[in-house]
C-alpha cells in the first residue's frame, strides 16, 4: 500500500522569503502526485500535479513541485511567499489500476505561517 | 470555474441518528469519491464511485456507510447509526476522467452529539 509523509508539522516563513514543503513517499511503480492547499473552512484546493514527463510542473500562485524518483520526493516550492499562502498544505499520492480511480493517500499535511 | 457543491456545510445529529450528506459533483464528471478528516488528522479516503457502483472503498467505510448516485447530478454519503467517532469533516470529490486531478467540494463538518 501506498504511504506519504510530510516530515514538517508546521513552518514559518517570513512573507517574501523562499519555501520549500517536503514530501516523501512510498509506492511500487511511479505514482500520480498531487499538493493541495486547505485554507481554515475551506476545502482542498488543487495546486499542482504530476501524472508523467518533466519533473518539474509549474502549479497555481507561482508554486512548483519537483519529482525526484531517486529521492521518492515530490516537494512544493515558491520563490516568495505572500501572506495569503499561510494554510495547510497536503501531498497526496494517487493511483489508477483497471481503469478506475483508486482513492487518494494523505500525507498528515504542513501548517504554513507568514511571517510580516 | 465548475465546483463541486456540497450541503449542508454543517450537520449536528444525536448519536444512533442516520445523516445524508449530499454532494452535487462537477457536471461532465464520472468518478466520485467521498474522504473523511477527523479534526487536526489527516485526510482519508471512504469510497470511490464509477459506472453507478462503488469502486473501491477503505476499511473506514463499514456497514453503516452507503452511497448512492439517486439521479444524474447529486451524490449521497448515509450514516445509518451514527457514533460520536463519526464526528469529522467529510469532503466529497470528482474527476472527470482516469489520469485527471481529483476536485473537492468545501465539505460537510458533521458533528455527533
């Protein structure tokens, strides 16, 4: 079975420094790789994803994410931070097997405070 | 943009009360899926839904769950006898095709009392 973790409970970024969110995970053959961000009351909000072909995806508000299947990685990026981006961030893994859509794998997800 | 919707935002029912959390999916979508959060937990997935059957489902998903696609747009999640342990956050999402994104609804807080 496929797992995701996000080593980092919570960081705390001053607001136009960089950001890095890790994830790591764990699964057989080359997963489907998502991070979405949840802000309080508010549903899952797809940033980015990554099914096949460049490692690098470019995703919505000026995050990206890198795939590093050596590294199973796939961390969330941003060159400056902005403090509307203070929210929780989840990876998830995904797989696709007979055709269907399997369920999605949580990581624990990552608190993000900003900093003035 | 199409959103999926979901009613009521917040449910309080009395333990042992069945509850129906209903979803509205994006139109053109064909896959459904219901997750659950218990607070300060991560998500997790409850079922799959595709072609009017349910897919997959997780351990999570016993007995008391059941869904139902009762017409072509909504999409319904029953508790038949609800635990305290219920109490949690219940998103619903959709995707339109294998190998697209998954989009989530705003979700239902249920609260057991």
């Amino acid at each position: 079975a496929q797992s995701v973790t996000q080593p980092d409970i919570h960081i705390t970024v001053s607001e136009g420094a960089s950001l890095e969110l890790r994830c790591n995970y764990s699964y057989g053959a080359t997963p489907y790789l998502f991070w979405y961000v949840q802000s309080p009351g508010q549903g899952l909000q797809l940033l980015l994803k990554y099914f096949s072909g460049d490692t690098l995806v470019q995703g919505i508000k000026g995050f990206e994410a890198e795939f590093k299947r050596s590294q199973s990685s796939f961390n969330l990026r941003k060159p400056s931070v902005h403090w509307s981006d203070a929210a929780e961030y989840f990876c998830a893994v995904g797989t696709y097997s007979g055709g269907g859509a399997d369920g999605l794998t949580f990581g624990k997800g990552t608190h993000l405070i900003i900093q003035p | 943009e199409p959103e999926v919707t979901q009613t009521p935002s917040h449910q309080v029912t009395q333990m042992g009360q069945e509850v129906i959390l209903r979803c509205v999916p994006i139109s053109n979508h064909l896959y459904f899926y219901w997750y659950r959060q218990i607070l300060g937990q991560k998500v997790e997935f409850l079922v799959s839904f595709y072609n009017n059957e349910i897919s997959e489902k997780s351990e999570i998903f016993d007995d008391q769950f059941s869904v139902e696609r009762p017409d072509g747009s909504n999409f319904t999640l029953k508790i038949r006898s609800t635990k305290l342990e219920d109490s949690a956050m219940y998103f619903c999402a959709s995707m339109e095709t294998a190998n697209q994104p998954q989009h989530f609804g705003d979700g239902t807080r249920l609260s057991i009392l």
